[in-house]
C-alpha cells in the first residue's frame, strides 16, 4: 500500500457538508435532516453545515456529546447548499457523496468521475469481471426492453437498478412472472441487472479512505439483518476479508476517489471453502460510516448500529439517564444521526459486550415507547 502522510491529511481543517440530497431522492421522509450525524466526525478547528431546522436541537446534542466526551465543532453554517464551500476555500471538503455538483463548487474532475462510473452497479461487475473478484452471478442490461432468457435466469434473484440509495427500487423475484411483475416499476431506458440470490446471512461492510498518497484501510462491520433489509452494522465483523476487494480499491485510488468509501462483501460457506463475493462498491460515505469513526476516537472496542423509531420529536425529551455512553466503562448509548429525531426516528451507536448491547437496546426501546 502507497506510503502517505495521515498526519498531515488528518491535522488539516475540514468544512464538513453531509446533506445527501444530491444523491437521494427528495421527497422521501426525513432526507433533509441527514446533515446532522457528521458532527460527530468533527473537530473544534472544523467547520460543519447543518441543516437549519435542526438548529433548536443544537443545545441537547453538544450537552449529550460534552457529558460522554466526544470532540465537536462549534463552528456551525446553517445552511447545507453546496456553494458555500466556497466561502471557505481554505477548509478541506468533507462531503457525503462527491458528484457532478459537488465537483462544480470544488473542481476535482477525476473524483467526480470515478465516483460516477462506479456508483452504477453494472459498471463495477463489468471492473469485478475484469479484475477477476469473486462476483455474483449478474446479467446486465441497458433497460427493459433488452431483457430476454427470463426462464433462464437464476432463481430467486434480485433485479435492481444500476443506480440507487440505501437500496431503493431492489426486488426480489422468486420465479419469472414476479420478475416480469417487478420490471413495470421501471422507465423503459433505467440501466437494469439481475443478480442471483446469495445464500448467507453475514454481509459484511469493508470501509476504506483515500488520500492523495494512498488508500487505507480503515475496519470491517458486519450488517445486521432482519430478513433481507438491512437494519444495522456491529463491530467486530467475524473476519475481514480484505483481499477480496484490494484490487478495486486500488484501481478506484488511482482513478482520482479521495475521501471515504466502501464495499459490501458476502461470505458465503461452501463444501470446499469460504467464498467472499463483493457485492457492490459505495462511493461514498454509508450508514456504517458514522458510527465507526465515532467508535475509533471514543476507542470502543465492540458495538452496534441501529435506527430506533419512537413518539419523541425532541431529543431533550428522551431519557438517556443511566444508559449515556460511559468511557470508563466503554458501554453506553451515543446519539449519531439525531436530526432525524424531527420525525421520530434516531440513529445510535450503542457500545459494550454483546449482553450489554441487548439489555442497552432493551431500556432505549421502552423509553422510546
């Protein structure tokens, strides 16, 4: 791996803009109060934009961050746009997701455009393919009209845009007339794959951070699953497969990607072996993200990532006496994305053994009730 100075790279001031509405769709519930969970990522040299609605909710926030330690900025614009990163052009960008306008406020061209050609799922099975990892079995298509063979596809099977979020728009088709029902959901001229089930249950979250010397790797979580939606991520992972997804990650670094991304990995048991099967690439920060960098400075060695929904819209009303995060015992719960708390939802990390972490979730959950 590349010799690069993290010392330098990490002293430098940031301006931290995390609002994701240039990559997500706008009118889903609660999209615009994102902004908020990177205050945990910061420092008191940085700046950070946060969403001015979540302004009445600064005082509870800072108090809950002073009492469990956890290093913040003060240093807050209230106001998400883009373009006042340009106010600040001194300040290192730190953003969510670096796309075409992203680019046009802060002109890395190469980032941009790596970060673009990767986001679509049917491009990175295309560089998997060519870099020979260990992909699911996947067809690619340029919209539905291409389709043909549905009989001959793998069943079940995922169909999924090349494009999307948090897994938006993903079906799964258990036999071709579900398949067939799936496909009206989409525009004749949406990049579309079909992807066969993998039959596991561990997925794990390889994180990584790029700088302009080289690629690090940062940790592996795994995801907490109910069923098949994604509800979390727990660290430690039960192992950490790096080498399944080097090869990308290097390529990806030496295209121009810069800040942090991930890949998702599926470990899969077999008769003659463990396979690790990359699943997809996110060019971009991700839910596992948060709570992991506030996990490495708070040096929580195990914890859990959940979104917890309740009848609060505030966070000065939810109780968390008694169960705060504690660093002398490292167990505890710490708020990471609250400004969704304005529609009855909080992200938290809650730290501790794995019989800590349930009777922690256990008393949140009643007080949330």
């Amino acid at each position: 791996m590349p010799v690069h100075n993290l010392f330098e790279y990490h002293n430098s001031r940031k301006i931290f803009n995390h609002d994701i509405l240039s990559c997500t769709h706008e009118d889903v519930a609660g999209n615009h109060l994102y902004s908020g969970r990177a205050l945990g990522l910061t420092g008191p040299d940085d700046l950070i934009q946060i969403h001015p609605f979540l302004k009445r909710e600064w005082e509870a926030i800072t108090g809950h961050y002073d009492r469990i330690g956890l290093p913040y900025s003060n240093n807050v614009v209230w106001d998400v746009s883009l373009n006042r990163l340009s106010d600040y052009p001194d300040f290192q960008e730190s953003v969510f997701f670096f796309g075409p306008s992203e680019n046009r406020v802060r002109g890395h061209r190469s980032w941009e455009q790596v970060v673009t050609h990767i986001n679509n799922k049917n491009n990175f099975v295309a560089l998997a393919s060519h870099l020979r990892m260990d992909v699911p079995n996947t067809l690619c298509f340029h919209g539905k009209q291409w389709f043909a063979g549905i009989d001959h596809f793998p069943y079940p099977c995922y169909l999924k845009p090349s494009i999307s979020v948090a897994g938006k728009g993903i079906h799964r088709c258990e036999n071709p007339s579900e398949l067939i029902k799936a496909l009206a959901y989409f525009d004749e001229d949406v990049p579309l794959q079909v992807q066969e089930e993998i039959r596991t249950d561990i997925f794990l979250n390889l994180q990584y951070e790029a700088f302009d010397g080289g690629v690090e790797q940062l940790l592996v979580t795994e995801q907490v699953l109910e069923g098949f939606t994604h509800r979390g991520n727990r660290y430690p992972a039960r192992c950490g497969p790096w080498g399944s997804v080097e090869p990308m990650a290097q390529w990806l670094w030496q295209k121009g990607i810069r800040g942090v991304f991930a890949f998702d990995v599926a470990v899969v048991e077999e008769i003659d072996g463990v396979r690790f099967m990359p699943i997809e690439c996110n060019p971009r920060y991700n839910g596992a993200s948060y709570p992991s960098e506030i996990a490495r400075r708070m040096r929580i060695p195990r914890w859990i990532a959940k979104e917890f929904s309740g009848h609060y819209d505030r966070l000065a009303d939810i109780d968390l006496s008694g169960i705060e995060f504690n660093s002398e015992t490292h167990s505890g719960i710490i708020l990471v994305n609250w400004g969704t708390v304005l529609i009855g939802k909080i992200g938290v990390l809650i730290a501790g053994t794995l019989t800590q972490q349930k009777q922690l979730e256990a008393a949140l959950l009643a007080r949330l009730q």
